[in-house]
C-alpha cells in the first residue's frame, strides 16, 4: 500500500518521513494556500523534504480542460514526476483524456461518488481520491463510498487506485483500507493519532519505571 501525507508543512514532512513508510505527499489548493509560500517554492521545498524519493501531488487551477492541461505543464516544470491532481468535472474529464495521451499521470479529486471516480479511471487517472469525511459530512456514507469504488476499478479499471482523502480519525483509514483501498493520505492530525495515545504513553513511562525501581536506572 501508499502512505501519504496531506499537508504543506515542509518541516513535519521532514520530521515524519523520518517515522512513516512515506510514499509521498499531497497538496491541494487550499493545503497550499495556507502555507506562507508559492507553490513555485512549496514544490521543490516537499521534494527535497521527502529526500528526493517519493511522489508529490498538486492541484490545477483552471476550470476548462485546455487550461488545466496548461496549469498540468506548469507544475510539471516544478517538479518533472509530480502527479497532477484534476477535479473530475465535465472539463476535468476531458482534461484526463488529453493528460493521459501526453504521458502526464493524473489524479481524479473531489470525487463525492463511486460513479464518478470510476468515470476518472476509465479517462485515464492513475489514482482517484474519494473524500471519505467530506461524505460522511453531508449525510452519506463515505467508507462505502471507497468500498464500492475499489470494486469497480478492481472489476472495470485495474489499472488505477484509490487514493482515500479527507479525513478526520484514524479510524475512518482503518477501515478505507479494510474495505481493500491501496492508498491513503492523512492530515497530520490523524497520522499523529496513529502512533500516540495517552495508553501507549503510560504504558512506556510503567515499564521505565519498574526498571528504575528494581536496577536503579532506566537503561538496559
Ligand atoms: C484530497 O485530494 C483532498 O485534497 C483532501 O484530502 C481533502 O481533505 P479535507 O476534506 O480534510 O479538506
């Protein structure tokens, strides 16, 4: 499976891929604008945070499918291997199309619905992001949602994957990977979640303890 982060903080991307099996990292352009910098400068900043390994994925801006085909070249000049991440709308579709015969890999986003993320793959994404918090949010059911679209990439369109985004606990990842999904990209709050817990904590600072009390210190 790919392990993704979903942020623009250079120096937690430095900081956790130190600890994570990182695969990569994804922007969108609202991650982007939060930050205090370009994308221009943000870009080759993730990459070298990454170590030069790893994939990093950025978002188009333009709306009709020849501009996005333009922003796609662009952030290609930043970084030659990035994914390019395109809204699967009408445009965004034919954006795909036009992506894939140029040899540019894409990621269908904002996918709201199994439909929808298979119409991505059969354009030609290579990856497509299903927003697991931002469907549950409006009354659906978002692990569902990625269950039903795994199936029908598996069954109709093997060559590309699910890239589950938008989430908010651990455990809505927990269970996009049950349901079969090859990838996932976490804020940093929910990969934090992953490895800290105040039962973990205590647990270490018990066995440190019962060491100190019976060797007088706390190394082996
Ligand atoms: C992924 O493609 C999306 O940009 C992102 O994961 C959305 O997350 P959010 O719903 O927390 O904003």
């Amino acid at each position: 499976m790919e392990l993704y982060l979903d942020t623009s903080d250079v120096a937690a991307v430095k900081r956790l891929a130190r600890i994570f099996p990182l695969a990569g990292v994804t922007t969108n352009p609202s991650i982007v604008a939060s930050g205090k910098t370009t994308i221009d400068r943000l870009l080759p900043e993730l990459h070298s945070a990454l170590g030069g390994q790893g994939r990093l994925f950025a978002q188009v801006m333009a709306t009709t499918a020849e501009g996005m085909v333009e922003d796609a070249r662009k952030l290609r000049s930043i970084v030659p291997d990035l994914v390019v991440k395109v809204p699967v709308t009408a445009e965004g579709l034919a954006a795909i199309k036009l992506l894939k015969a140029e040899g540019i890999p894409t990621l269908g986003t904002a996918v709201y619905g199994a439909a929808q993320g298979l119409l991505a793959a059969l354009a030609g994404a290579e990856y497509v992001a299903p927003y697991v918090n931002r469907v549950d949010a409006q009354g659906g059911d978002g692990i569902q949602t990625v269950a039903e679209l795994q199936q029908l990439l598996t069954l109709h369109a093997p060559g590309a994957k699910v890239l589950a985004a938008s989430f908010k606990t651990p455990r809505q990842a927990l269970d996009c990977l049950l349901a079969g999904c090859e990838s996932i990209t976490l804020p940093l709050d929910v990969a934090q979640q992953f490895i800290s817990s105040p039962a973990v904590d205590a647990a270490v600072a018990k066995f440190e303890q019962d060491w100190q009390t019976a060797f007088g210190q706390t190394s082996l």
